[in-house]
C-alpha cells in the first residue's frame, strides 16, 4: 500500500503524550499559566482593538483633529529633546557617582529616592508648586520682585517643558544607576595608565570611557524612549493635557479619546504611533536576544 | 618637617572637592524639594501651606490625625483603599512569581518545545508602552465583565509584571550548571521534586527581586487603576489622590499627606531589599 505525502492520509500521529518525555509534558503545563494570561489579555486586546480602529474614517477623522496633531509634536519633542538632555545628564551624573567619597555614597541613597517613591504624591506635589497663587514659586518671586510671576501652566511650551522636567526628575536615577553600573565595569588600569601619560579628563572620557559605553548609552537611549511613550502620568498628572489640549502627549491623548467613549480613535491614534514603536522595539529584541 | 599622620591638604584636592560640591549640592536640591515640599504640607495648616512658607510657623500632625480618623470628605474611605491597595499589590507580586517562575523553568531548565517563541513574545510585550495597551485592556475587562472587580487590575498587572520577570528569571535561571538537574535525575528525583528541592532555593536572590518588582509596580499604578476600577470602596489610594483634584478648593495640605503615607511603604521596600534590586534588576534590565 501506498503511503501519500499528503497529510492527511499519513500515518497517525501517535497520541501527544507518548511523543514528549514527561519533563517536556510539566514544561508545557508550567508554561500554561502564562500562555493564558497571554492569550486572554495582551493577544484577544490587540485583536479586538485592531478590529475597532479597522474602519479608515477613523484616520480621516484623526488628522482632521489638531490636537491629535499638537498631541503627536508633544511625543516627538519629549522623545527627542526630553530623553536625550536626560540621557546625558545620567552620562554626566554617573561619572560624578562613580568618584569614591563617603559623602557621594550617601548622596547617592538620596538620589535614589524619586525613583523609590510612587509618582503620583510627588508630581502632585510640583504641580502644587507651580500653582500661580498659592504656590511656594510664584510667592518667592512676589517675595524677592514684588511682581507676580508667572501662571505656569497656563503657558502651553512651558507646561509640556515642565512635564519633560517632572519625567526626568522621576527617572533620572534609574538610568544613572545603570550608567554607573556600566562605568564601573570599566578596568580601572586603563585610567591609571592614561593618568601616566598625562591625559585631561576629556580625553580619558573621549579614548576609554565613551568607547566602553556607547552600546550601553545608545541601548538605554532607545529603551527609554520607548518608555516614555507610555508616560501618561508626567503629563496628565501636571497639566491634565491642558491648557486647551495643548499638551497632550499620545498616551494621554489616548486615554483622553477613551473617557470621550470614542474608542475607536483611541485604538486609531495607538495604531498610528505603532510605525515608530515597532522598528525601535525590534531593534531592542534583537539587541536583548543576542 | 611633614607630620606623620597628618594629612596635606593641596589646592588641586581642595579644587576638586569644591568642584564636586559643586555637582552635588544642586543634585541634592532637585532631588529633595518635591518630596521636602510634600512633607511640608504634610506638617503644615492649611494657611501656612498655602502662603509659601518653607517651614511653617506652627508645625502640626493634626493632617495626620484627621487622615488616621477619616475626617474629611475625601478620606472617609482610606482604610479601605489602603487595604485595596495592599490586597492588589501582594496578589500581583504572588501572582507574578507564581507564573514567570513556572515559565522560566519551563523555558530555562525544561527546554520546551516552543519556549524560545514564548520568550520573544514576553519580550515584544514588555517593550509596548503599558499606556497603549490600556486602551484595549479597558475595554476587554468590560468584555470579560471584571470592571470595578479588583480582579480586572490584578490581572492587568500581572500581564504587565510578567514578561520583565520571566525574562528576569530565565536569565538567572541560564546562570546555574546543568549538572545540578543531571545529578538530581540520577538519583531518581521528578521533574516537581527539581523545581521545588534544586531550582526555587537557588533562584531565591532573584525571586526576592522579581517580587519586590511586581508589587512595587501594582503599588504605584495609577492609569490602570483608574481606568479599571472606579466605586470609592474599590480603588486603590493613587485613584483616591487623583480624586481629590475634582473639587477647586482641594484639601491640598491632605492630598500631600495622604500621598507622604502612600509614598513611605514602597520607599521602605526599595530601601529594605535594595541589594536585591540592583543586583537582581539593573543586570537584566539592560544587557550590553
């Protein structure tokens, strides 16, 4: 008799369970739990959302709405400009904490601190500090001027730029814990040896601390944008979006579509950021894979 | 003639001292004066608080009291939201554990059909933005019917929490020489006998990290909290600050001291399991 090549009329598969070594049977019971969860709340989610924001008029819709167009400006200034001034203070910063002085050790503890605590006190906080009548700013500056300073958040680019500083309060320690971390895996010798040839401190940053860095700074760099582009409490927290919309970034433009019960712009506008997330999030796992 | 023992004090060290303080003393003030500014509300009356003061005239814990009894409007839930929170957080960080320690053995140890997949896909989860996922996560609670159920924001977070820990753990779980399972199975031990008596007392640094991590990150979640859970006795003390800011003449001098309560216990937890963290977090979080 003639076997075909054809599937379905090989020889049956024999039973799943006599194929896998009981090892690899708890293997894929362990990995259940996970699997469900996957399945059930980030694989069904996406679909379904991506099922809602089908319809093109949802897009005609989007780039006829300015704030979608202020919200997706607000994104890029606060990736591009916000992230990389932090970035480079981490830089600068994870050298100073790198210097071996008991006082800096103890600096670094309290550093350490706006990462530790919950977010949501602490911006509330700042927001209180702006606040143009009541706020402890505007009170020194009507203490030390006699005039009335400023309403803060009333002024559209002040209010995003005090968002991006409220984000680089929050996470600056984090990135610079990772950035000293990978300047102290740096071989103490090759500083010493430059000490003997009598270079500046420039040149020891340019010839041996740069070049050990650069693939770690750009990996933090571009992990942290992506991040960012799910900040939603740095700006709703601050501004709320406003003044008239005027801050909103995409994830809080979002939400801001949600709460109006049109959901479907709200997956339409996620879907539009995605041509950025995906080639940065590819490139993450290529580069976490390795 | 030098001194033995005393140390020469050169302008080059005093210069670079000088520098560095230079550096040091506005990292300390940026650092400091939101949270500095927070406790001061949190010490201060009402009037003090709002006129500016940097330390208040008659410093008080009355705030506290009137928190501690729920004497306001706004509070007369705290205990309950403190447990909410409390509940959410300890079954996350459970949770959590639970399913990316089963993985990761899975994945790392058991070598799974498919395992490798499983991780990028974990992967590709973790690096979404969390605020983009909300929106579809919103509406599939609705759909799942678990709204205003604190199982809907346990499961959000564990969703979010796991991914980072199973990547995390699988890491760890390379590290340890195959020869412990080789031995292990030679002396007739089950698959469940490894995972419980040879990997869990093994993986313990980083399981402690990975459960700091999980319920640190439900403790202070708020845009899923309050997209998820909305009845007063139901959410969680962020959505309760977030709440204050609906009236015009917000309790400010409460908001600030409820949120110096809500901000001490995860300070306390960073603190206390530091050396886990960083070790535990900071190498997986970003591999060079």
């Amino acid at each position: 008799m003639a076997i075909t090549l054809s599937g379905d009329q090989a020889i049956p598969a024999p039973p799943l369970s006599s194929r896998l070594t009981p090892a690899q049977v708890w293997g894929i019971i362990l990995l259940a739990p996970y699997l469900l969860v996957f399945l059930a709340f980030v694989v069904y989610p996406v679909c379904y959302g991506l099922w809602l924001a089908r319809a093109p008029e949802n897009y005609v819709a989007l780039y006829n709405d300015p704030i979608f167009a202020r919200a997706a400006v607000n994104t890029l200034i606060f990736l591009v400009i916000g992230i990389n001034i932090k970035m480079l203070i981490a830089l600068f910063l994870s050298g100073f904490f790198a210097q071996q002085r008991t006082w800096i050790k103890w600096l670094s503890v309290i550093f350490i601190l706006p990462w530790a605590v919950p977010s949501i006190p602490t911006i509330l906080s700042v927001r209180f500090m702006l606040n143009p009548e009541w706020g402890v700013i505007n009170h020194l500056i009507f203490s030390f001027t006699g005039d009335d300073g400023p309403n803060w958040l009333n002024d559209p680019t002040v209010a995003l730029s005090m968002a991006i500083g409220v984000h680089i309060w929050k996470s600056l320690p984090f990135w610079t814990l990772i950035l000293i971390t990978g300047r102290l895996a740096i071989s103490h010798d090759l500083f010493e040896a430059a000490e003997v040839d009598g270079a500046s401190w420039w040149q020891k940053f340019r010839y041996i601390t740069w070049p050990s860095m650069q693939t770690l700074y750009v990996t933090c760099t571009l992990l942290s944008m992506i991040w960012t582009l799910g900040d939603f409490n740095s700006v709703y927290l601050l501004t709320g979006g406003g003044p008239a919309d005027l801050t909103h970034v995409l994830s809080t433009l979002g939400i801001r579509y949600l709460r109006l019960d049109q959901l479907s712009l709200a997956m339409a506008s996620i879907v539009c950021a995605m041509p950025f997330v995906l080639p940065l999030v590819y490139f993450m796992m290529k580069r976490l894979s390795r | 003639m030098k001194l033995p023992g005393v140390r020469e004090f050169s302008w080059r060290e005093v210069a670079t001292e000088a520098r560095l303080l230079l550096i040091g003393i506005p990292v300390f003030l940026w650092t400091m004066i939101p949270i500095y500014h927070m406790f001061l509300f949190a010490i201060s009356p009402k009037e003090d608080a709002f006129s500016g003061k940097l330390w208040p005239d008659h410093p008080t814990l009355h705030n506290f009291e009137i928190v501690f009894k729920q004497q306001h409007y706004f509070l007369r839930d705290f205990y309950v939201q403190f447990w909410n929170s409390t509940v959410i957080a300890a079954s996350v960080g459970v949770l959590t554990l639970f399913i990316a320690t089963a993985a990761a053995f899975s994945i790392s140890r058991l070598k799974v059909p498919g395992g490798r997949m499983v991780l990028n896909l974990a992967l590709f989860t973790y690096f979404i933005p969390a605020a983009f996922l909300a929106v579809p996560m919103y509406r599939t609670m609705g759909n799942y019917g678990l709204l205003n159920n604190h199982w809907s924001l346990i499961l959000a977070m564990v969703t979010i929490a796991s991914p980072y820990a199973i990547w995390v753990l699988k890491q760890a779980s390379d590290k340890l020489p195959v020869e412990l399972d080789e031995a292990a199975v030679m002396d007739g031990a089950t698959t469940l006998q490894i995972f419980r008596l040879v990997y869990l007392p093994l993986m313990m640094p980083s399981l402690v990290a990975i459960g700091t991590y999980a319920v640190l990150l439900a403790w202070n979640e708020y845009l899923y909290a309050f997209l998820l859970l909305s009845n007063d006795r139901e959410i969680t003390l962020p959505v309760a600050l977030g709440n204050f800011l609906a009236a015009d003449d917000s309790p400010w001098e409460l908001l600030m001291t409820t949120g110096f309560i809500y901000a001490l216990p995860p300070a306390a937890v960073y603190y206390a399991f530091r050396r886990y963290m960083v070790g535990g977090l900071t190498a997986g979080a970003v591999k060079s």
